[in-house]
RNA sequence: GCGCGGUUAGCUCAGUUGGUAGAGCAUCUCAUUGACGUUGAGAGGGUCAUAGGUUCAAGUCCUAUACCGCGCACCA
C-alpha cells in the first residue's frame, strides 16, 4: 500500500489549517471586518438588497449584564437576520436598550442602601437620577459589548435607547394624543401599591406566591365571618350575603345591626350581593373597599363608604385606635389576640392561598384608592373606526382585518384571553426614573407639555409605566413621530422574536400602540421562544448557582460553539435546556468544519469554483442532486422558522454525509481517477464546501466566514453578503 | 377553578397531510500514529404514559384518566 502522504499533499493550503480552529484568535477581527464593510446598516447593502425586511431587537434592560437567554434571543434572531440578508433582502436589524424604570432604579437603590446605607429620599430626586444613570450607561456598555461578542449582526447607526431624547418626543406625542383622544385620564381608582418599591404597578408586573396562613372565624354581631386578614377590619361597617342564601333571610338589604367590635360599639348594614359565594366559610363576609379589588366593586355597585385603614407605609391609621401606626405583619396577631379576648373569636384554621407581590421588589401588594393616570381601554375611538383599543387589539387574531402571525400558534389565543380580561391600565408610577408625565398643574388648570408652560406651574411628580414608551419601540426607533424615509421603508416590521413571558407586557402594548398610533401592526408575525434551562430543566438562578455565562461559555469554546448549543433543540414555544456538554459537542463541530475545508482546500489546490459547473460523472450528477435536495429542503425550513431543524440537518450533512462518506469516497478518485473524473471530483467537493459554509453560516457566522477567505471563488465577496444556497 | 403544553431508547429530543419507530449524546465491541485537540465501522436498547374509540391502517385523529410543567383567575 502506497503512503497515503503521496495521495494527498497538503501542497500550498493556509497554514492556519496545519492547526485546530482557534475561536479566540478570529472572531474579534471578523466582526470587526464585519463592522468595517457596513453590511449591518441596510444603507450600505449592495443595490440587489432591495425588498425590505426589519426587526427590532427587543432592547435589554440596563440593569447589568448579559445572561444566557439575552443569548438565545441574539442568536435567533441573527440566524433571521443573516438568512434574509443572504437572500437578499434590504435587512435592518436594529438595536436598543431599555431604561426599564423600575427595575433598574430598584437595582442601583438597592447598591446604594447596601454600599452606603442611604434611601432615595437621602439623596433627592436629582442625585438619585445622576446615579441611577450614570449606572444605566455603564450596563449600556457591557450589554453592547457583550451583544458584539456574540456576534449579532446588529445596525449600530440605528441605535436606540428608551429613555434617550428622540424616544421622549415620541412617548411625549403619544400621550399628548391619547389625551387629547380622551384614552388617557385620572381618576380614583384602585391601584396595585407597592409599599416596598412605593409605587403602583400594573396588573401584569404582579407575581403570586402562595402563603401557608391562619384563616380566622369572628363573631360579627349575629353572623360569623371568616377572614385571613383581621388587620383591615377595623373600618368593616357592611356586612354582605348572597340575596338567594336561605340561612339569612331574616335579613334585609340596609337592615342596621348593631355590634360589638374591634374597638367597641359600631353600626353594621346588612348588604345583599350576588358576588358572595355562598359555599365559601359561612357565606358572609365584611368589605373592605378601600383594599381590595372585589371589596371595591361591591361597594360602587351599592354606593357604599369607603375608607382607608392602612397607609403607604403598610402602618394602621388612626382608625385602628389603639393600633393606629402599627405595622400590618406586626398588627395581625395583636388584633387576633385582642378578639379572643372580647370572646369574638369563634376558630382559626390552617389556611393556604395565594398572595400577590411585586415581581421587582418582592413587596406584598395594598391594593389601595389613589389617584393615577389610566389609559382607558374600552373608550370608542372615531378616528379608529369607533373601535376602542382594545377592540383594535383584537384585530390582529386569525379572524381580524390586520392578521398577526403567533408561532407557534397556540399563543394567539393567550393573546385574546388576555385581552378579554384586560382593565384600564395604571400608567403611573411614583418612581424617579423614567419618562416624566408630561402633564403640568397651576392651580386648578391642567396642561399637557413637553416643558413646562411657565411661570407658577409644577409638573406631575410622577413618572410613566416602562412599558408605556417600549409599546411605541417599533416606530420609536424609526424616527416617528416624524415621517422619516425608515419609517416608511421598515414600518411594519416583518417579525418580532421575543420571549413568551413577555407576551402581556410587551407583544400585546406593543400591538395597541401600534394599532392606535400608526394605524396599522407592529409586526406581522411573533416568534415567541421559551426559557433557558438547566441540565435538568431548572430555571437558572444565582441561588442554585447553576448559572451558565454565555460570554465565559464563548470564551471557553467559541461563540459559534455557544450559538449552536442554543439552537439545536430549542423549537418556537419551548424551553432550551443547556449544558456545558452540548457546548463542547459544537465545538468539535466547528473544529470538524475546520478540518473538512483543510482537507478540501488541500486537495482542490489549483481549482477554482466554477460557478455552473456541470459534473462528468454520474456519481457527481447524482450527489449534486442530493446536495441540492437537502438545500431545498433546509430553506423550506428556514422560511418556517424551523432553526432547530436546519441546524441538525446542516450538522449531519456536513459530517455524517460530506465528510464521513463522500470525502473518504473521493480519496481514491483523486488519487486513481481520469483528469475528468478528477476535475470533475474536485469541482463538486468545493461547490459543496461552498454551499455548507453558506447554509451554516447564520447559525456559526465566525468560522464559516474565516473559512470563506480562503475559498478559490471568483468575485468573491465576504460570505455575510454571499447568495443563499437556493 | 379555567386554560395551555408535555409524557417516544439510559439522557436530550425529532417524527411534516395517519402508511413497517428515528437522530445526537451515553454504553459496549472493533479499527486507526497522516484531513480531524481524535476519528471511523458496527452493536445493544422503545408494548410511543394508561384505557377506550374512529380507520384497511394510529406515535400521529377523537374521548376520558394519570403524572409533570406553565399561564390566567382568584374566596372574604
């Protein structure tokens, strides 16, 4: 058997090849070459990009730095972004961060308490604001370097940031308009209150959490009432049942009971109400309406007083008497104690049920009566067709006038439940950070203004709901509400990729304003991807310090390594999970790719690609026609969203059919073939080679595009701009 | 309580309009000092959660049930 060193020289091959890929040593110049050529701004696109295709990319909040699902996200969306640009189109990808109001004055307040013991009241509205952005830019600085890492094919000329002086105009435009429009307005509502974070939320931003308590039997006059909360009774003074509950029928609607109580002698009247359920405790119960939702609409169906009994603090008001000043968590048992005494505790029972909290801070929501700016989502709009906003929400759902694609699907009707259930929306918040309301009082008079009017009027203390200016970000961006040329060119956007958590917060107050201001959607079609998970399937957390960094995961094996390992498995809807592993199993990956050009480069030596080669052997005819199968098949896939597909079959083409079969065929015609036959070989392996690292190249842009350089093809152009296989 | 998703090989998951069960990883055996920070050839391993039904034919469609996960709504 002749030496093998004989059958293929490795004659003139870049000696770049002679070693292992070596991530670390081209990703920073290729995405730099990257930068250089412009390719990312659509702007500088060759003249054959013409039709448009646009993403916004869903801005991370400033509070810090990237995790593995900002990652996720990155990655899928360049395989979007980069697919689309190969194919042609006029692709914009544009950046952003999010102020993230709440979350990120939280952040820095809780640094500061922590560093120097200090509240924001210790340092005043304006040093307050100073810190939390000076902080804000410097996560500005991190996320973006971290994006770069990872290789998003982002256009930088667009950036945009939430809270930055354009998107002001914007959020300003806006709400003038759905002021004038009377959606936006103030009022006495009841309000989801913070006392941790002292602020309102809205009813999105609540998380539940599921509390083991005592549930209390009092007696209240001639009734039993049950309660898990003694500590908002004080100011009980109606007392409901069921109209049809046949064990109170010796009571009347508006009947006065008298009674012994908390502290003393009161008055109780008697309300009937068809709300009450009659197989809950004893099917009566007292109202506190002032502090509580249901409470609340029982008592504005009636008429009914209302008072309020705990402050913002979460103290007792003087009310409470002896109480008054008292902390509710410490008042509880106190009140409990002093019942018993009276002899009006009947029993308590162990008790689980679920309480709500705020999902930034952690503090138990008071709902409570407060004045705030609402926007009014039943209110019939005549320029909008006398739909209300919530009714143009709807108009997006299969059966609507202005279709918005789910994928998957099953969330277009998540989307129309949410709706159906939606309230007002509170978009105040008693926070410092944000978009300030642009509303300004002198007196009795109200003026909505950028600046201030002038002499003698003050501006509205607080700030706008965060989600309030991301909802415009998709034309924010653009430029409105000026009528810009992007506007025009890359409003609607073709898809937004975001996560299925943020559905209400975000997808669906993006839609409203979009459908509201712009008169038409946002996008057309939602690609909504699932959480990162652990090995195992558990979330990731500080806490279980199973917490993988994608930056310290790139730096280990790669970024393309990191990218495939985040997209092999992870279909629209589902959670990924990820392990160190699967990362490592990707970078062999990368490595074999490496290895298949070195050996087709060596082998191929004086050939160029000829485009529209036709090959001489029937062998070559028949494995041209299976490359070109699986190519049409993958970019099927591709304009379905199937990435998680693609990416295994490019996996498996490029090394269980290319390089395990047909290159280990191909030695021994290159070595015994005809110069035909050869030729023929040759032409066939680099137009394969070619179309693999074209395929791949959205998925592991790096180091197809390194291998690209060394490509013998005419005209060549870097392969981020390079055609689509099909 | 209402709704959604999942249940397929030890693990992670594919399985397109119903037509004889698939991949990767892991395991085992063998080979390999010249494309390969290894790789290659091969093997074992599944009553497709359970019970019914529709059909010539069901992992796939229908109806229940169980378990796991998630969302929404919450009762004082």
């Amino acid at each position: 058997m002749e030496p093998k060193k004989e059958a293929f020289p490795e004659p003139n091959i870049p000696q770049k090849f002679l070693k292992p890929y070596d991530p670390k040593a081209v990703e920073d110049a290729i995405y730099e070459m990257w930068l250089g050529s412009g390719y990312f701004n659509p702007d500088k696109l060759p003249p054959r990009h013409k039709e448009p295709f646009s993403i916004v990319l869903p801005p991370p909040n400033v509070t810090g730095t990237l995790h593995i699902g900002h990652a996720a996200m990155l990655v899928i969306e360049d395989i979007m972004v980069r697919h689309k640009r190969m194919k042609g189109y006029k692709t914009l990808w544009l950046p952003g961060t999010d102020h993230a109001a709440i979350a990120t004055q939280a952040k820095v307040e809780g640094i500061i308490y922590k560093e120097e013991g200090k509240r924001r009241q210790d340092l005043g509205r304006e040093e307050l604001l100073r810190r939390v952005n000076e902080f804000a830019l410097e996560s500005h600085d991190t996320i973006v370097n971290q994006t770069k890492k990872m290789g998003a094919s982002l256009d930088w000329s667009r950036e945009a940031y939430t809270l930055d002086e354009k998107r002001g105009k914007a959020v300003f435009e806006a709400f003038k308009r759905m002021y004038d429009d009377g959606l936006i307005y103030r009022g006495h509502r009841i309000v989801n209150w913070d006392p941790k974070g002292q602020t309102t939320i809205s009813d999105d931003e609540i998380v539940y959490a599921e509390e083991k308590t005592k549930f209390y039997y009092f007696k209240y006059g001639p009734f039993t009432i049950g309660t898990a909360r003694p500590e908002t009774k004080f100011g009980d003074k109606y007392v409901v049942m069921h109209p049809k509950d046949e064990r109170y029928t010796a009571y009347s609607h508006g009947q006065e009971i008298d009674l012994e109580w908390i502290n003393g002698p009161i008055k109780a009247t008697v309300i009937k109400d068809e709300s009450i359920d009659m197989a809950f405790g004893t099917g009566v119960m007292t109202i506190t309406p002032w502090h509580s939702n249901v409470d609340f609409d029982i008592a504005e169906r009636h008429k009914l007083d209302k008072e309020q009994i705990i402050d913002r603090y979460g103290k007792l008001l003087p009310i409470a008497g002896e109480f008054a000043g008292i902390k509710i968590s410490d008042a509880r048992k106190k009140i409990v104690e002093k019942l018993a005494a009276k002899g009006l505790l009947e029993k308590e029972e162990d008790y689980t049920h679920n309480i709500a909290t705020a999902e930034r801070t952690g503090g138990v929501i008071e709902p409570q009566i407060m004045n705030q700016w609402f926007v009014d989502v039943n209110k019939k709009i005549p320029a909008r067709g006398g739909k209300s906003l919530k009714e143009l929400m709807l108009d997006v759902i299969p059966q609507g006038p202005s279709h918005i694609e789910f994928i998957p699907d099953r969330f277009e009707r998540v989307y129309s439940n949410w709706i159906s259930n939606l309230r007002d929306w509170c978009i105040s918040r008693q926070i410092w950070f944000g978009h300030r309301i642009p509303v300004w009082y002198k007196g009795e008079e109200l003026k909505v203004s950028l600046a201030s009017p002038g002499e003698g009027w003050t501006q509205d203390e607080d700030t706008l709901d965060t989600w309030f200016s991301s909802g415009l970000w998709t034309f924010s961006t653009l430029g409105w509400p000026e009528t810009t040329s992007d506007l025009a060119t890359y409003h609607p956007t073709a898809v937004l990729e975001t996560g299925y958590d943020i559905i209400f917060f975000w997808v669906a107050r993006m839609i409203l304003m979009s459908q509201y201001l712009m008169g038409e959607v946002p996008f057309k079609t939602v690609y909504l991807h699932g959480l990162v998970r652990d090995a195992k399937g558990q979330k990731m957390s500080k806490s279980l310090g199973n917490i993988i960094d994608p930056l310290d995961m790139a730096g280990k094996y790669g970024t393309d390594a990191v990218r495939m390992s985040l997209i092999v498995g992870t279909g629209p809807g589902n959670d990924t999970k990820m392990s160190e592993d699967k990362i490592r199993a990707y970078k062999n990956f990368a490595n074999k790719l490496w290895n298949i050009a070195r050996f087709v480069l060596s082998s191929t030596e004086g050939e160029t690609l000829e485009p529209g080669f036709k090959a001489f052997s029937a062998d070559d005819e028949k494995l041209t026609a299976e490359r070109r199968a699986v190519m049409e098949e993958i970019s099927r896939e591709m304009d379905e969203y199937k990435y998680y597909l693609v990416a295994e079959k490019l996996y498996a083409y490029a090394w269980r059919e290319f390089a395990d079969i047909i290159l280990e065929r191909s030695k021994d015609i290159l070595a015994k073939g005809s110069d035909t036959e050869k030729k023929s070989r040759k032409q066939f392996l680099l137009h394969t080679l070619a179309d693999i690292l074209k395929a791949l190249h959205p998925f592991v842009p790096f180091v197809t595009e390194e291998i690209w350089k060394d490509m013998p093809v005419p005209d060549k152009k870097p392969l981020i701009i390079e055609t689509w296989p099909i």
